[in-house]
C-alpha cells in the first residue's frame, strides 16, 4: 500500500520471568547428539539441539523454531549433519563450564522468556500514534491527550519517528523530540520548561510527565514508516549493530525513562515502499531476533506490518512470523488499501473489513490479512486491527457509491487526497457504508473514512476473531473530545 510521510505505515504487562538458557552443545567427531531439542526452551546464536538423528546450531534467538522445518540459507537454524547415540533432555540449569563457541553477537542484557511474548490486557489495548510533527503546524501537543481524554482510553503510545539513517537507529527530529521549550500553557502539568543545563524538553519531557499522571501508559518509540524505512535494508546486512544502535539511543540517560519499548516500522521487508529492499526472506527475522537479544525479554518489542492479503503479496515474501513470534504485539496496517494515489481511481474505501462486489484488488481488505496472518501461524492475540484517523479522497467524481472515476486528489487541509475525521465530519458527512466502513459524496468530492458507528463494528470482529485489541493513525485526526478513541475504547470493553 503506498502512503505519504504522514500516512506512514502501538499497557502491556512485564513478559513472565525469563528460566535458564539453554547452553551450547558442540556435536563431537563422534557424531553425539546435542540435547534433544525443546519446544519451550529458548536458543541463541551458537546454541545446538539435536531432532531425528541430526544436530543443529541456531544462528539467532529462537523459540518453538522447529529445526527440522526451520533449517536452511534463510531460516534460524543450521543443519549440522547426522549424530548418533541417541539424544538427552536438555538441561534445567545451564553447566558451569563455558560453551564450547562463543556467540559472535552480544548478549541479551536479560535472558529472554521462555514463552512467547504477549500483551497484558486481554485484547482491549488501544494504541496510538504521537506523531513527531503535529507540534508544529497542527499545534498538537502531549497535553492534549489529557485535554481530548485520550490519555486515560490508551493503554500505549507509538512515538513517531525514529530514523534509521545508515542502518541505524537515530533521532527523527532533535528540537521537537528534546529541545522544544514548553510554556505553562502547553506543559502536561503545568509546568514551563526551563534552560537549565541538563534539562530535558520537547515531546519526551512531556511524555515523561504524561506518564507520572497515568501510570498504566506505555511510551514506545517507532522507528523507520513510509519516509526513514531506507536504513532498514543497511541494518539488515548487519542486524546485531543495527541492535546496539537502538539500544544505545533508547537508553540514553537523557530520557532512558521515557521509553518502555521500541517498534519497527518497515516499509517494507524485501518488497517495496517508498523504496524497493531485497534483503531477503529472513531479513525481518533477523532483525528483530537482534532487537529481542539485545534488549531482553522485559523490554516491549513490537512492530507496524504490511496488511497486504493478497496472494503473493508482501506478507508472502518474508517470514513475518518468525519474526512476530519475538514480539509482543503486532499491528497490520489495515487502512491505505486505495486512495488518490491512483488518481483517476476507481474510487474505493481505504480502510475495507471485508471484500465487497467491484474491490478494485483481491486481498486488500483486513479480513483477509488477518486470516493470512493466521495461517501463518501468528497468534490472533498479539494481532491489532488498525484504524485510520482520517480519510482518503478524489475530486472529478460523479457516481455516489464506490467504483466511479475521478480526475485526481481531493483537496485536503495538509496533503491532497487526505483530510483528518475531524474536518470530514462536518465538511463532507458520510452518505453510505460498504464493507464495514464509511463513504461520502459531497459535490464532486468522494471520500472514505471511518465513523464512531463503523470502527464499532470493526471492535465487534476485533473480539470476535480474539485479536489483542486495535492500534490507530494518529491522534490529531480525532476530535478534540475524542469521539474515534472513545468508539475504540467503546467497542473493545
């Protein structure tokens, strides 16, 4: 799905205490089995296990990673040959002499689970994006997460956007995330900014206090979306250094506080975006197999994924869910399907549930990401429906429902083609639904977003299917008294 730099396309509980990892086992000249491998233990690179007579040598962090059906040039683990003399359990406690090679990556500055990660609130998290810019033109600051309500319906914040300039992780915007002094007027609580030395500011400072006022929020900073998702391709050919990077810059003393975890938005694993990347099918896995040993197991990993469900598309050609299976929860971005991207049309709803007669591609609906997903493998409860904030639009048209020509983008108040549900409301009122969200004709314009009334719905089939709750972009396109989050919130109760 293409998206512009504003469309770029998420409070869980602490992971379950990590057990002992399970050590390296080196097979002899004499072919004897490593310690049979175990669905719930945990493997770092180096770490051998043996299954059906052979041995294997993981290459990153893995768990439930069968290595008979994940052994291979793009896979986790390394098939070391045939082993003899039968296996052993593996070990509870790891031995007190070393192993017998020595992991050429760091390591985790916790021992990782044994259990996949998984959210804390039972499939009700609300998460939102913040996005970096909206302090400046649109004037949208932390504080009005208090002011709209929103703060207290959010169970995350998604801080957007990290860069990942040369393949590693790097500020987006240093006078908005940190240098920005607020007034009394502007400060979460108050308080006005002051230039002592030392002193934090901007966007993190005001996350800092947001978090004092509610507790329960978790402030995860995002890395890479539709613009800064080049320096994925670079971190990929080196995913241990791309680790430390992120870790280095989220744990700065600075705001080391502020941030509860991190979340990659790559646009897209060996596919194209903004850019085209041909890292591989592995890639992603890697990636994020990095992240997890690096930050540990109690650190919040998750991840903006392709919502594409068409067959062959871009969940197809890497392994999402090795690398899902890493994270605690995971967003499909179920909206920008259509749009004026294609400016002469035909016309359809950027955010469909479900197919419908005359979709202009077969696949993009969320429906039919969430199924593929599933048959993937990946778990309904670390999987968020999204919604947009906002809606997409052409002008030319002369036919009311979906499927008519346009002549090009409709006027928007920041970007053509997009306007925020908060002016659409009222500027171009809905007309019709179709396929679990909202159409309008006003004029010659047509557009399409969501309402209170569908994302109701769409909170109905998130419970429904089990998925871990619904994420959205972004906060400024809501009203100032949060109608859209509270339909959210709402819905998933």
């Amino acid at each position: 799905m293409q998206k512009s730099l504003r469309r770029a396309l998420w409070a869980g509980a602490v992971l379950v205490a990590s057990t002992a990892m399970i050590p390296a086992v080196q097979a002899s000249a004499a072919t004897a089995c490593a310690p049979a491998w175990s669905s719930t233990a945990t493997y770092t690179q180096g770490n051998s296990a043996s299954q059906n007579g052979h041995n294997y040598t993981a290459k990153w962090w893995t768990q439930n990673e069968s290595p008979a059906t994940h052994s291979g040039q793009w896979d986790v683990w390394t098939d070391a040959g045939t082993c003899g003399g039968g296996t052993t359990t593996p070990p509870t406690t790891p031995p007190t002499t070393p192993p017998t090679s020595k992991p050429t990556t760091a390591p985790p500055t916790t021992q990782p689970t044994t259990a996949p990660p998984t959210s804390g609130t039972s499939g009700k998290n609300v998460v939102g994006y913040f996005a970096e810019w909206g302090v400046y033109g649109r004037q949208y600051f932390v504080k009005n997460l208090v002011t709209s309500g929103s703060a207290s319906k959010l169970t995350h914040v998604l801080y957007a956007f990290g860069n990942t300039t040369g393949g590693q992780c790097s500020i987006g915007d240093s006078y908005a995330d940190y240098d920005q002094a607020y007034t009394t007027a502007t400060s979460v609580d108050g308080v006005a900014d002051t230039w002592d030395a030392g002193a934090l500011r901007g966007s993190f400072n005001q996350l800092r206090k947001l978090k004092k006022l509610y507790p329960n929020i978790k402030v995860i900073w995002s890395f890479g979306g539709w613009t800064w998702s080049s320096g994925f391709t670079q971190a990929a050919a080196n995913p241990t250094a791309f680790a430390n990077s992120c870790y280095n810059l989220i744990k700065d003393p600075r705001w080391s506080d502020v941030f509860d975890g991190i979340d990659i938005d790559w646009e897209y694993p060996n596919a194209c975006g903004l850019q085209c990347d041909a890292s591989g099918p592995a890639a992603y896995n890697n990636v994020i197999s990095a992240l997890r040993n690096k930050f540990g197991s109690s650190f919040l990993i998750t991840s903006a994924i392709s919502a594409d469900g068409s067959n062959g598309g871009k969940l197809d050609v890497a392994d999402y869910a090795s690398g899902i299976q890493k994270l605690n929860l995971v967003f499909p971005m179920t909206y920008d399907y259509f749009g004026a991207f294609a400016p002469q049309g035909p016309t359809a709803p950027h955010s469909p549930l479900t197919s419908y007669n005359g979709i202009p591609t077969a696949g993009f609906y969320s429906d039919a990401a969430i199924q593929k997903l599933k048959s993937k493998g990946v778990p309904a409860s670390k999987m968020l429906l999204g919604i947009g904030f906002y809606g997409r639009g052409w002008t030319g048209v002369t036919q009311s429902t979906p499927g008519g020509t346009a002549t090009g983008p409709a006027p928007g108040t920041y970007e053509q083609g997009i306007e925020d549900y908060k002016v659409l409301k009222n500027t171009c009122p809905s007309t019709g639904t179709i396929a679990g969200t909202a159409y309008a004709k006003c004029g010659s314009n047509w557009w399409s977003y969501d309402t209170p009334a569908t994302i109701g719905g769409k909170m109905s089939y998130a419970k429904q299917q089990g998925l871990g709750g619904a994420f959205f972009w972004e906060l400024t396109g809501d009203t100032s008294n949060g109608e859209l989050i509270s339909a959210m919130k709402g819905g998933l109760s």
